[in-house]
C-alpha cells in the first residue's frame, strides 16, 4: 500500500502570504508575529482552513518580497543619472545607522523619484571610510556606476563632508 502524501492535507492560500507579508512590512511587524495566539485565532476566525505560518517561513517570504524589490529597483535605476545623498545618525539607543538614497528625475515627466537603497547599522564610530563602503556597497548592489551619478548629496557634519569628498574622488 503506498503512503498518503502530506500535500493533501495542505492548504496553499497565495494571497494569504502576500497580504501577510504586505500587512508584516508596512506595519513594521517582527517575524514572531505569525507565531501569536491572537494573531492565530483572528486568521483561524476568518478561515478555519488558514495556513499556520512560522516565523521562519515568514522570514523566507519576506527575504523573496525584498529580493524581487530589489530587482524591480535594479530595472527601474538601470541606465539612468542618479544622484545619492547619504547620511548617518546614532539613535536614542546609541546605535548608529547610515542610509543610502537614489535619486533621479525622469525625463519623460520631468518628477522627481527618490528611491532608498538601504540602511545599516553600524558597529563602533561613524567614519568616512564606512559611509563610503557602505554606499559603495549600495552602488554595487543595484549595479550603479559612477559613470552616471551626477552628484553626492551629505550634510555639513565633518565626517560626512569627508565621506562626500572621497566618494567624489573614487569616481575620477
């Protein structure tokens, strides 16, 4: 007698996962979220048949909503003049953070876009050098040239003034 398969019994809902993991992102939700009681019971209520995510599995669906976002950035930047600003900051916690923004003017529309790239906490001391690995990194990450950047935009803090300047340097 052969053995019954396990995907009988599971439900597969799509919408479910890309409303939850939409729902997850723009409130700011931590993974644990899925793993709640309440959380359960509301998602139970609405359809007894509801799939039971773990935190992990929503890790894994929010890692390929970032991924295929990324990528969409990726085309949407491709082959365009861009301009970056940058900056750091230590938050109430002394943690300190750097981010990284793409901007561009379509020159259909003539609108401005501004895209952020990413953000990154920092370990220790803000330093030029790590704003400019990191927004280099960045660059790299959605394949942005030096080539087509038209301008760094930072602060008037000492450190990123210097990040700016050495940014303005690799590019020659």
């Amino acid at each position: 007698m052969a053995q019954a398969s396990v995907k009988g019994f599971m439900v597969s809902c799509p919408n479910f996962e890309k409303c939850l993991i939409s729902w997850a992102i723009d409130t700011y939700q931590p993974l644990r979220c899925c793993e709640e009681q309440a959380f359960r019971s509301l998602c139970l209520s609405l359809n007894p048949k509801s799939p039971i995510l773990s935190r992990e599995k929503l890790g894994t669906l929010v890692q390929c909503e970032y991924l295929s976002v990324q990528e969409k950035l990726r085309k949407i930047l491709c082959q365009r003049y861009y301009a970056l600003t940058t900056d750091s900051w230590t938050s109430l916690a002394n943690h300190g953070y750097t981010t990284c923004t793409a901007h561009f003017i379509d020159k259909n529309t003539w609108q401005l876009h501004s895209l952020v790239l990413g953000i990154f906490e920092k370990d220790g001391a803000s330093t030029a050098v790590d704003t400019v690995a990191y927004v280099e990194r960045q660059m790299e990450l959605y394949d942005l040239t030096y080539r087509e950047m038209v301008a760094v935009v930072t602060d008037t803090e000492a450190t990123m003034i210097y990040a700016g300047r050495k940014l303005v340097e690799n590019s020659t």
